[in-house]
C-alpha cells in the first residue's frame, strides 16, 4: 500500500511541476529543459505593435464589414496576449494564445464592442515565413446566437 501511495504523490507532483511550467514559461517543462541544455530558444517574438483586420457579416443589414484594431502584442515563451484597449469610436479586444513552432497561432479572442455587447471566439493564424504578418480565419457567435467565421489578417506595424 505505501508504494501505491508513493506512486500517487510523485505522479501529482509531476503534474504540478508540468502545469507551473506552462504557466510561467508558456511551454512543456521537457521543452525548457531541452531549451536551456541546448540554448534553442523559440526566436520568433511577436511582440510590438501590429495592426489587425477581420471580417463579419452583420446582424443589422447582412453586408460584410472590416473591423480593425491596433494590438500592443506582448509575449512569454509561446504564450501570446494581444490588447487594443479602445478609444473614442473604438471597442476593446482582447487575443490570448500560443504560437507553434510551425508558427501557427492558435487562441481565444474577447471584444466588448462600442454597443456594450460582448462578443467571443477562437481564432487560428498562420505566421508568414517574413515574421510580419498573420491570417487565418476566426470563429464565433453572433448577437442572434448563430455561428459565424471570417477572414483575419494581422500585420506588425
């Protein structure tokens, strides 16, 4: 029976070792290792400032809108968070997400738009080979509950 018990502690431990590794460096614990024993560090760093365009189908008239924001990017490991914070004739947004090796983006995104509605998805953006762009397409739910997609292009300013 203690053997058991020895086996449950060593297994939570680990999963509490693997689970602060994702949080605090945004990767698998193997991978810091790997990364710190061969000095291979994800070099890919999104942060700055880039600009944002994304299509959708509006509720009011049916036509296709773009919406556009400006992202202070900010990164940690492969973890990304991208904000506009808003502004006069301007809703706030917010991406949150991690970046593959491959260089595929893959998170959730949150707007509170200038009508006070609140708006969420997913999003998947694939990096382009020069670093300053990414498009893909995002996911979400209307006003009227209905799933929608479109377009979403993002461009380091």
């Amino acid at each position: 029976m203690p053997d058991v018990l020895i086996w449950l502690l060593l297994a939570f431990a680990g999963a509490a070792v693997q689970r602060a590794s994702d949080v605090i460096f945004g990767e698998s614990i193997e991978r810091v290792i790997y990364s710190t024993i061969t000095r291979r560090r994800m070099r890919t760093s999104l942060a700055g400032e880039w600009h944002s365009a994304y299509e959708y189908r509006s509720d009011d008239d049916g036509a296709i809108h773009t919406d556009e924001h400006t992202f202070e990017v900010s990164q940690r490991g492969r973890r990304v968070v991208m904000k506009d914070p808003g502004g006069p004739g301007r809703s706030r947004m917010h991406v949150r997400g991690t970046l593959s090796h491959g260089g595929v983006f893959s998170g959730e995104w949150e707007e509170l738009a200038l009508s006070g509605r609140q708006y969420s998805g997913v999003v998947q953006l694939l990096l382009s080979r020069t670093r300053n762009e990414m498009r893909g397409q995002w996911v979400g739910f209307t006003r009227t509950d209905l799933v929608q997609n479109g377009s979403w292009t993002i461009r380091k300013a």
